[in-house]
C-alpha cells in the first residue's frame, strides 16, 4: 500500500498492517523510504503499474 509520496517523488511511504482474527487492525507501523537510482525497480509492481498506465490511456 502506498501512503504517501513527498514532492517530487524523492520518498514513498510503506505501511504495514497486522489484524487480528476478526479483521480488525491489531498493530501497523509504517516508514518513508528514500528513492534514488540505486533503488531498483520490482518487477510485479512495475508490472501493474504498466498495465494501470495502459487502462489510463483507454
């Protein structure tokens, strides 16, 4: 899930949710990451993110 995003997309934010049994939220934590060239890409999210671009573009 993505959180937040600062300007000009330097960071992103990552939360991590934890529930319980019945659904309800037990614990979460969250961090912002810093993106530079050195952060590769991940294949499965660039997937979606290619084929979200091309639904936009419909």
């Amino acid at each position: 899930m993505i959180v937040e995003s600062q300007v000009l997309g330097k960071k992103l934010g990552k939360l991590i949710v934890k529930f319980n049994s019945v659904g309800k939220i037990k614990e979460f934590e969250g961090e912002l990451l810093k993106l530079d060239p050195e952060v590769e890409d991940d294949p499965e999210i660039a997937k979606i993110l290619k084929e979200y671009l091309e639904q936009m573009k419909k």
